[in-house]
C-alpha cells in the first residue's frame, strides 16, 4: 500500500479509502491511486483488512453439486445480486449429510458474513451450529416451515402434485414415478418430497401409487434414469406415463425407451422437473415442472443486502417463496390424442 501510495502521490489512508469505499474519494485522486494499483499490481490483503474490520465480505454457498445446471443459475443470481461488495465462496455436498456438516464447520471458523444452504433437512449438529452462527442463514430450493432464519424456495411436494395433476389430466392411469433411494448419510431430500406429492396426488385421485420408484443413490443422471426405466418397464409393461425427478433422469428413461423401440409420448409419457436445457433441445423436447433457478439465487442475494446493511426489516424467520409451473412438451399428450401406438400401449394392458 505505501508503493501505491507513493506513486499516486496520496497518503496510504487514502489508498485505504479508495480500495474499501472509492465514492468518499473524488474521482482524478481515485483515478490516480488505481493506475498506481493496476502498474504494480495490487493486490490487497483482504484478511488482514478483516481483523481490524471484523468484516469478511465473502458469502458462503453449499450446494448438493456442481453439475447440476440449475444450481449453477442459482449460484450465478445469487453473485450477480450480490455485487461486487460480496465474493461467493462455494461448497458441494454430494447429497451427503455429513459432508454438509463438514462444510458448515469449515465456512463458519472462516466468519462468513452470511450461509446459503440448499435444503432445510441437517444433521442436528448442523442445526446447532447454524442456530449459533449469529449470521444470517437462509435455506433455499425449499419451503420448510419454519425455516432456521430465512428461506427462499418452493414447495417440492407441490411440485410432486403438479405433474402428477398433469398427467392424471392427459387420461393416464397406470403412472409411475422414479427417484433415488434414502439412507442415512447420502439423500435427495427435495426429490423425495416430489415423490410423496407425486403419489399423495396419485391416492387422492383413486390411483395407486405402487409404481412410485426409489432406485440407486443421488445424485440423479441420465444413467440412473436410464436404469431405473429398465427396471420399471420390467416391473410395470404395461405402464402409461412416468414422472422423474428430474429432467436428467426423465432424459435417461427416454433413451431406455427409444433403445426398447417404445414410442415417447404414444406409448409411455414422460415427464421431469428442472427445465434443463437438454430437456429443451432433445427431440421430443421433455415435459417438465419448471422452477426460476436464478430467480432462488437473485431473491436470496437481495435478501442478504437487505439485511447485512440493515435496510431490511429486523431478522426474523421469513419464507420467500419461487414458484413452479408445468411446461407441457412433446414427450407427454393426451391418452387418445397419444398417435398410432395408443391401441399398441391398451392391449399391453390387457
């Protein structure tokens, strides 16, 4: 800071001034100081500056992965909502329990300013940890009620009811749906509540819900989708229309399909949930429950600005709720409207 200081011609307090607050400064000494930072090039040491501030400006985010695509729009609305005032420093769980444990006691001895959490289900000494942080913590792809401090998300048991409601609507029947299976550590909480609201909505309109499938570990791919059609179609032949909890796998099942020479939509319907782009350009493009990924992320960051500057009102549990809708494409229709196959798909139920 003193060479800065000494090629800008300014004192090293208005080096300080320009790099944590260039508006008090006027604008040809700004000018001048950053040239000095850009020819030597600066950089400043941020964690010495946070022991005399106490403050960090990073933001924690944990995500159950990184190659999800909508959670990747989710951390980009939440960075661009930020600003340049926060940094993100992002971790992955791998749906497991426990290495969101280990996350959250690593980004908390680093001080964060704020946790984002994707997901409300945690361990107990997750919780305990995240009740004791004394910073904002929101929890976002989910609606629980009530969250830990903020929540910003939907229902996913509500989206579950939704495509069950659209293909109940199409005329179909004999409906499955396919997800990963629980255990203890590794689990996709958010899919599982898709798969209740999914089979709550099949009972409550006189279906069975016996075809509601939990297969393999999350997360969810076009491989599990894949394998998990096989074992379905071996289970159920006779099978009309089918739910994944995710567009990854509903892509996998249809491969399955196309690979038995089963026609997608006039033999089995498909549907998934995310709007992935893949879902978009694979032909026929896939039916979906679609939810604003970047929107959870643009919420979320407005929502902290709000509260660590204190423009906000005063903290307190709130929900901010994102909500989702049914995007019908090429891979489901009308039981009657279904094409040449739907005679084919009747006498295979027979």
């Amino acid at each position: 800071m003193r060479d800065v200081s000494r090629l800008a011609g300014v004192s090293t307090m208005t080096v300080s001034r320009v790099l944590a607050d260039p508006s008090i400064v006027a604008e040809d000494t700004r000018a001048r100081v950053m040239q000095a930072v850009e020819q030597l090039g600066y950089v400043p040491d941020l964690v010495a500056g946070s022991l005399s501030s106490r403050r960090t400006r990073f933001v924690g985010l944990i995500l159950p992965t990184l190659t999800n695509s909508n959670f990747g729009d989710t951390a980009q609305g939440l960075a661009e909502a930020l600003g340049p005032a926060y940094q993100l420093l992002i971790g992955y769980t791998l749906y497991r329990a426990s290495e969101e444990e280990r996350l959250v006691r690593a980004l908390l001895a680093r001080r964060p300013e704020a946790l984002v959490i994707a997901g409300s289900i945690h361990t107990a000494a997750t919780r305990r940890m995240l009740s004791n942080a004394a910073i904002p913590i929101v929890e976002i792809w989910e609606r629980p009620e009530p969250p830990l401090d903020r929540a910003v998300g939907f229902s996913n048991v509500e989206a579950g009811r939704a495509a069950a409601r659209h293909l109940i609507g199409l005329g179909h029947r004999r409906i499955a749906a396919i997800g990963s299976e629980l255990d203890d550590d590794v689990a996709d909480h958010r899919g599982e509540g898709r798969l209740q609201g999914f089979a709550a909505a099949l009972r409550e309109a006189g279906l069975s819900d016996d075809l509601v499938l939990r297969r393999g570990h999350a997360p969810v791919s076009f491989e599990h989708g894949a394998e998990a059609m096989a074992a379905l179609l071996e289970r159920a032949p006779d099978v009309e229309a089918v739910f994944a909890v995710s567009d990854a796998s509903a892509f996998g099942a249809m491969m399955e399909c196309r690979r038995r020479g089963i026609d997608v939509p006039g033999t089995v319907a498909i549907m998934g949930f995310g709007d992935f782009e893949v879902g978009r350009q694979c032909e026929p493009a896939i039916s979906t429950v679609r939810v604003d990924a970047k929107a959870i992320g643009e919420k979320t960051g407005r929502l902290l600005l709000e509260t660590l500057t204190g423009a906000g009102t005063a903290r307190a549990p709130l929900t901010e709720d994102v909500g989702v809708s049914v995007v019908a494409r090429g891979t489901t229709a009308r039981r009657d409207e279904a094409g040449p196959h739907g005679a084919e798909r009747k006498g295979r139920g027979s």
